[in-house]
C-alpha cells in the first residue's frame, strides 16, 4: 500500500505478488520501488501511477530483503536461496548473483557512494560485496545468532548491524573490525496481562501499567524492573493515573469502584463505591483534590480526594463514558464515550455542576481518549471511527482531523503541547503535530492494538502499551524505533 506520509491517508493498494510482501525500497528520486515477496520475486513499481513496471524472477526462495542504489540505476534483491542478485533498473535485467553466504540472507544495503553493498544473514555475518564485479570484500563475524539489520552511516565508513543475539555491533568499514557493541535492553517480567492504559509518575521515574487483570503494576521506567504489585481490584482495570504529585494512584475498574493507592507503599488508600457499572475512566484535576470517574452506567462521578466524598453525579450521556479529563486550569472537565458525543462541564464550583456547559459533535463512533492541550483550548479526541480530531473548545468547533486506517485508542499532548501522539487498533502509535495538523513519525514495533500511550515529564520519550503484553519506549524527538521493549518481551 501507499500512504500520504504527512495526512496517514492511503493513496492506493497495489496488487501483483502471490504471496506475502516481505521489504520494500524506494528509489532516491521517490518516482519507483521496490518489492520482495514470498512467491520468490521481486517487483518494480511506478509511485505516481501505481503500475507495475516489471518482474524480477530468478531466486529460487523468498526474496527477504530488497535494496536500490543512490544513483537508482542498480537494484539488489536479498532470499532465502543464501544468493544476494544485482539487476539493471532500467532493463529488469539479471547482472550478477552474488554467493558466500550460507544461510538466508536478509538484508541488502547500498553504500552512501554506491560503489559497495553490505548483506546480513542467518549464517551470523556481515558481508561487503563490490558492486561493479561482485567480490566479496569482507566478511564482518561476531554475532552469534541471525542478523536482520544493517545500516551505513551517512558518510559510508560506518557500518552497523543488529542481530537476533540481541546486540547491535558498529564496524568500520575500512578495516573490517568491530568498535563497539551495543547490548539491548530487555527486561521481562511474570504475571504478564495485555495492557490497556499506561501513566508516568510526574518525576518520571514511575511507569504505572494496567489492563486484562485485576492488578496494577508498577514498573522502574528506566529499565522496566517491577517495583511493586496493587491488589485489590474484583475485575479488569482499564485504566491508571498518578496524582498530580505522584504520591497517589488512582485506578478505574470493572468491578464499579475506583481505587486510590499510596504509591510508595502500594497500599489501598480507598474504595469509591458510587458508580453501578463498569469504570473505565479516572482523572485527576490539576491541583490534586477532584478525580472524575467515567462509567458505562453513562455518568462521570465527582470526587473529593482528601475526603474521599462523592461531590457531584454528572449525567446527560446517553452511552458509557469512556474518556474524563481535566483543562489544565481545572476550571472544565472534557468527557466522551460511547454516544460520540464530546460534553464539557463547569467544575468550578462541583456542588453547582448539573448540566453540560457545551458539547461537540462530530464523531461517528464511541469517543475512546481526551486530552487537552497545555493551553486548555485545544482538545483532542481518539475515535473508534478511525480518527483523532482537534477541538477549539473557546469557539466550540472541530479544527483539525486525522484520519487512520483503525480505530484510535488513545491521545496524549506532550508536556509543552509541540507533539500529539495516538495510538490505535492498527498495532501503531503516531506522532502528529497539531499546529500544522500534519503526521511526523509513524511508530510500529507492536504484535497486536496498541491501547494506550504517555509521554515522559521531559518530553524526551514515549512509552506505549499493547495488549500484545509489551511496553516500548520510542525517544520522542526522533522516534523512529523503540529503546527498549518492557513488561514481557518475547
């Protein structure tokens, strides 16, 4: 498929290969790619138009990885036949077959001058080829099970790999030896759960983690070590929050309570009975002493944390309430949910609040995430109508929409407002960029739907959860592959 890098729009399928599509590779120029099936070829394909060029038959098993050369004149295509195969772009033309290695090859990479190609294989090495006669250059050993990436660096000297050993090794190009070796980060843990929310604590040191069971982990957000378990919980709990300053959580679960939670000693501070269903939501006001509560009984419950009284019942939704949140000034709490509809009450004054001051309507399915941005006009919204959308709440109108291929799970505004993240049904999560209204960085890594997302305090990461049991965190500021994979990794 392609896809409009900047809306996440899908511009066209394209359909020609048999079997499963392994790689793909654009040309420099962005006018062709390429693509490598199971059904032992490779195909060449116009980008503006969508046709297929020409085939590239000849390997005799998959074709896993494909590459193109800077200049766009030279294609190489990487199989499980253990053979690496040079063709002529232009022609579709078999130049030379390139053999040494002993197991299936994955990867084929040009060099930045294109004069080399460097291929990664099950048989644990790294190989340098001469394009121009097809010498096998340098054979770059070290790892110990198969490989499955490699990359040069800009300037060509630098040449890195990473393996299934789980380590990422950087050669140098001219000598052929190895100058370090990165080791990966995992971190496992027992009593795994698919995820259905994810809170950082405000220091940033706590990552609070909850979904298909009824307990809640608290996890070292540095390297995902456990620190503690919650229990307690009768059901599921959808989702967790920190307070304001850290020293409490608050958990919304199936079995119609919320829970407070003392988060250095992880015991059970309180039970809020109030709610006559399912619990999906919780909130805290920015000062601390009001939590919302969001139920599929269709009302959003008012707390007051030090005394934990219920305050107020707010009710008008005509569908469970999957989303609360607070404007960063308190003074307005956002809720939406099953009814599409986005309400917007005056929580100034919790004794006096019966109805909704405003609402918003667009939607064309349950409402699942809210949140505000730091300025408190902003807010945006995930649907499971497949988009996330922008509300100027000051002049009560949508401002901005993006549309995804699945329904989206979950919002969050980065700490000074510059980055939106989303995540969803699609198994990505996506940093957009809500000025321009435009997408920055697509994120996949996950097995299964991504539910739920949190930046750090610094803006520095994101983590997402999944309920394929794991948590990533992706650097925000070049979010291009998670550091580390956490709370159960396969």
């Amino acid at each position: 498929r392609l896809w409009d890098a900047a809306s996440g729009m899908e511009l066209r399928t394209l359909k020609g290969h048999r079997d499963w599509v392994l790689c793909v590779a654009v040309s420099p120029d962005g006018k062709f790619f390429l693509s490598g099936s199971r059904d032992h070829t490779a195909k060449l394909w116009d980008v503006k138009t969508g046709q297929e060029l020409r085939t590239l038959q000849g390997h005799t098993n998959w074709v896993e990885g494909v590459a193109i050369s800077p200049d766009g004149k030279l294609l190489a295509t990487a199989s499980h036949d253990n053979t690496v195969k040079l063709w002529d772009a232009a022609r579709g033309e078999e130049l030379r077959t390139l053999t040494g290695h002993d197991g299936q090859v994955n990867v084929a990479t040009f060099a930045p001058d294109g004069k080399t190609l460097a291929t990664a294989s099950n048989d644990r090495t790294l190989r340098l080829w001469d394009v121009a006669s097809g010498e096998n250059l340098v054979v770059f050993e070290g790892h110990t099970d198969n490989l499955y990436a490699a990359a040069f660096s800009p300037d060509g000297k630098t040449l890195v790999s990473g393996s299934f050993d789980k380590t990422i090794k950087v050669w140098d190009v001219a000598t052929g030896k190895e100058r370090t070796t990165l080791q990966a980060r995992l971190h496992r843990s027992e009593n795994l759960f698919p995820l259905w929310s994810i809170a950082c604590s405000p220091d940033g040191k706590i990552l609070a983690v909850s979904g298909e069971e009824k307990i809640i982990k608290l996890l070292d957000a540095a390297n995902g070590q456990p620190i503690r378990l919650l229990e307690g919980h009768d059901d599921m709990v959808p989702q967790v929050t920190f307070s304001p300053d850290g020293k409490v959580l608050a958990s919304a679960s199936f079995d119609h309570t919320v829970k407070l939670w003392d988060v250095t000693t992880g015991k059970a501070l309180a039970a809020l009975t109030g709610h006559k269903n399912w619990v999906f939501s919780v909130a805290f006001s920015p000062d601390g002493k009001l939590l919302a509560s969001g139920s599929y009984d269709k009302t959003v419950c008012l707390w007051d944390v030090a005394s934990r009284q219920l305050l107020a019942v707010l009710k008008g939704h005509r569908g469970g309430v999957r989303a609360v949140a607070f404007r960063p000034d308190g003074k307005m709490l956002a809720t939406a949910g099953a009814d599409r509809v986005l309400r917007l009450w005056d929580v100034s004054d919790p004794m006096k609040t019966k109805e909704a001051r405003q609402t918003l309507k667009g939607h064309e399915d349950a409402v699942r995430s809210l949140a505000f941005a730091p300025d408190g006009r902003i807010l945006a919204s995930g649907s499971e109508d497949k988009t996330a959308r922008l509300w100027d709440i000051t002049a009560n109108r949508q401002v901005g929409s993006f549309q995804l291929i699945d329904s989206v799970l979950a919002v969050a505004f980065s700490p000074r407002g510059s980055m939106l993240a989303c995540c969803g049904q699609d198994q990505t999560a996506r940093i957009l960029d809500p000025a321009a209204a435009t997408q920055r960085t697509l994120l996949r890594g996950h097995d299964d739907a991504v539910t739920c997302l949190c930046f750090a305090p610094d803006s520095q990461a994101l983590f997402t959860g999944s309920t394929d049991k794991t948590i990533k965190r992706w650097p925000a500021a070049s979010p291009h592959a998670p550091t580390a994979k956490k709370e159960g990794q396969k």
